[in-house]
C-alpha cells in the first residue's frame, strides 16, 4: 500500500492536471489544494473502492462455477433450478430435448420428427425449426428461462439455439458439452468427392 506521501502525489498530479493538456504555463490554472483536503479526498476514493470491490463480489452477470451459490434469480428460480435444453447436434441430424434439472423430461423433438427427411435433416434450416418448435411446446408448458448444453459438431449447433429464442425461451447460458477423444477409437476415413 502507499504511503500518505505517494498518495498524496498520486491525487495531485490527478487535481493538478488540465484537461487539454496544455504546455505553457499562462494557459494553465493550477488547483492549489491543501494537504488536508488531499487526504480527504484519498480516503473517500479508498472507501469506495472497498465498497465497490464488496458489491462487485456479491454480484456477477455470470453463471456460477460449480458448487458456486447464486444470488441471480430468473423468474424467481436460481441458476441450478432452471430448466435444461440438450442440444445433439449431429452431421445427419439434430436432437433437441427440454430437462428438468433432474434429468426428467418434459419436450422432445427432432429434425425428422419436425418433418425433414433424409439429407435434409442435416441442415441448419431443420434445425431452427427444431428449435422454435421445442421452444413453442415448452412455453405451452411455462417454462420461459433455459440452460443450453450442446454436444457434437453438426451443422445445426447455433441455428438450434437461434431457434429456442426465436420460439420465445431465454437462454440463460450456453455449455458445449462435446466429448473430445485422448486418441480413442480410430476415426472413420477421409471423404473423397
């Protein structure tokens, strides 16, 4: 920590400083302010920038890290009680299923099941009307904040989420939960066209 002199310095040359920055003395006005007044004034700004640091800690617009209590609320719920969408986001399709955060259920819904066929289920488009139709049947059945958690490399990763807030949930935050292979199984062969 500074001593009183370096702080001293510090807010004078601070309060002593012109706006334009001008050079030549006649120009300039210079704040003669006592010692007394400095110090003052070098308490309040340490005072609140303890208060600030405090209010700061207590909140952030970030989710929690894990095991991290939450003092946001999303419709009156806490981040751990919001319900979760699971994005699998394949290259032939994309499934989108609405959770409980216990794991139960409750809106499920495809890319074929919306009606796309064949090679068209990989496709972007399918995969936002995928989503606006799992956001349509999970606001029939009040949910209106969602957790996203994605997982696979398909075409349909962002349009899916895109689809959910079109359809009218709120995403509260987005997790790519895609499983990354330490030199697992042997991947298929190289495409030739």
């Amino acid at each position: 920590m500074l001593g009183t002199q370096g702080v001293l310095r510090w807010l004078g040359r601070r309060l002593l400083q012109a706006p334009g920055g001008c050079s030549v003395e006649s120009q300039c006005r210079l704040v003669h302010t006592g010692s007394q007044k400095l110090q003052e004034v070098a308490e309040e700004s340490n005072s609140t920038e303890l208060t600030h640091a405090r209010h700061s800690a207590d909140f952030s617009i970030l989710p929690p890290m894990p095991g991290q209590e939450s003092h946001l609320r999303w419709g009156n719920k806490k981040y751990e009680d919001l319900h979760i969408v699971h994005i699998k986001a394949t290259y032939n399709n994309t499934h989108i299923q609405v959770t409980t955060q216990e794991g139960q259920s409750m809106v499920r819904t495809s890319c074929g099941t919306e009606g796309f066929k064949n090679a068209k289920k990989g496709t972007p488009i399918a995969a936002q009307t995928a989503g606006i139709s799992a956001a349509v049947k999970a606001t029939d059945q009040g949910i209106s904040f969602v957790r996203v958690v994605v997982k696979g490399l398909g075409p349909g990763r962002l349009s899916a989420i895109k689809g959910l807030s079109m359809g009218g949930l709120q995403v509260v935050s987005i997790t790519d939960n895609t499983p990354i292979p330490h030199n697992g199984c042997r991947p298929r062969k190289a495409r030739r066209m």
